[in-house]
C-alpha cells in the first residue's frame, strides 16, 4: 500500500514539475502577444484602416485566449498538488 502510494506521489510530483514548465513557457508566449497587441492597438488607435482594426482584434483575442490557457493549467496545477498533498498525508498516516 505504501509504495503504491509513494509512485503515485512521485507521478504527481512529475505531472507537476510538467505543469510548471508549461506555464512558465505559456507566460513567456503571453508576454510577447502581449508586446505585439500594446503595438497594433496603438496602430489601430492613430489609423483609419479596417484591416488594423481587425488585426487589433485578432490580438486582443489571442492575449484573452492565452490568459485562459495559462488560468486552465494553474487550476489544473492546484488541483494535482491537492491530490498530491492528500497522497502525502494518507502516507504519513501510515
């Protein structure tokens, strides 16, 4: 029983460790849409052209859209350090 308990922490943990390094690369991607949308709303901003409007939409778009991505695996981080933490306390209850 132990040591079931003790690979599924060790799963957890990985699964955790993969987590991090994709959100950490999802913040970096959404550091640049970020930089790239402030440059097109501000050419939207001063132009009178449709196509810089759209362009502004399409990156305000992908910047919400990678906000929920980087928020589905936080929540999905918390979750498995739950499960993990869980696994932990029924391993010292022995």
């Amino acid at each position: 029983m132990a040591r079931s308990t003790l690979d599924k922490i060790h799963s957890l943990n990985a699964v955790i460790d993969s987590l991090d390094d994709d959100i950490e690369q999802a913040r970096a991607e959404l550091g640049m849409l970020e930089h790239i949308n402030d440059d097109v709303q501000r050419d939207a901003a001063v132009s009178d052209h449709a196509e810089d409007r759209q362009d502004a939409r399409m990156t305000a778009s992908d910047v919400a859209r990678m906000k929920r991505h980087i928020d589905r695996l936080l929540d999905k981080r918390a979750k498995t350090v739950n499960k993990r933490d869980k696994a932990l306390a029924k391993l010292q209850a022995g």
